[in-house]
C-alpha cells in the first residue's frame, strides 16, 4: 500500500513539474489551483455522503449531493471563465484542456441532477426531464468537442503538421 501511494505521489510530481516547464507561470498556476480545488471539493463531497451512509442519516448524504452539485456549478463557471480567458491566447492545449473540463462538469450536472432527484424526492421523479437535460448536455458537449477538434485541425494547418489522422 505504502508502494503504491509513493508511487501516485511521484507521478502527480512527475506531472506538476512537466506542467509547470511546459507553461507560462499563470497557466501553470491556474491549472494546479483547478486541478487541487476540483480534486478536493469533490472528495469532500464523496466522504460526507460515504459518513452519511454510515451513520445512516438521509441528512447528511443529501447535504453531500448538495455539496457535489456546488462544486459542479463552480466547475462550469471556473470553466467558462477559462476558456473566456485563453479563447485570444496562443495555449491551444490549454484552451482544450478547459474545454474538456466543461464538456465534463456539464455531464456532471445531469449526473447530479438525477441523484438529488432519486434521493431528495418523496416518489419517483419524471424521469423525461432527466433525459431532457441529459440529451441537451449530451449534445453540447459533443459540439464542444467538434469545434476543438475543428480548432486544432485549423491550427495544426496553419503551422504546417497533421493531426487527429
């Protein structure tokens, strides 16, 4: 067990350190501070629901969705605020990677959405408007994966390289 924490721990180091050769110093910041802050919300998150079903308090486990549905909503705004911040910049790769983490909190949200819906209900919810928003956030995200990969198709012809085929 020991072995293996070492060995995550001199992979995240591994990481941060190519991170931070790689990066400007504020895009490097910016994505330690995303990464930490999204990490340990969402283990706060899982841990107050994991006690609450120990403690077999409906109470705390819905406080910890709750918990994880304030941390998705900050997601898409850190999110959105990012790809703002880096859509006139030269980072394509960090552009993406804030892409990327929209497309993913916005499928977090009908995720969340369902299990509050299950667990806070006193009946069984409709589940139409589950597939409703599932189907909506479906679809924007693959929108947002065509136009990034349109993106780097259009970058990587201006600089002269293939990718993606």
């Amino acid at each position: 067990m020991r072995a293996f924490v070492r060995n995550g721990l001199d992979a995240l180091a591994r990481a941060s350190r190519a991170i931070s050769s790689q990066r400007t110093e504020a895009s490097s910041r910016s994505l330690h501070l995303a990464s930490l802050s999204t990490t340990g919300n969402a283990a706060i998150g899982i841990v107050k629901v994991l006690l609450g079903l120990l403690a077999l308090s409906a109470f705390a486990c819905v406080n910890g969705l709750y918990t994880i549905a304030a941390v998705t909503f900050f997601e898409i705004g850190s999110n959105i605020y990012g790809l703002a911040a880096t859509k006139g910049g030269d980072d394509l790769p960090l552009h993406v990677i804030r892409a990327i983490g929209l497309a993913t909190s916005l499928v977090s949200l009908v995720l969340t959405q369902t299990a509050l819906l299950s667990i806070g209900g006193t009946g069984s919810h409709d589940l139409s408007s589950s597939g409703l928003l599932g189907l909506l956030v479906g679809s924007a995200a693959a929108a947002i994966a065509i136009f990034e990969i349109v993106k780097c198709r259009q970058t990587a012809h201006d600089l002269g390289t293939h990718v993606l085929g």
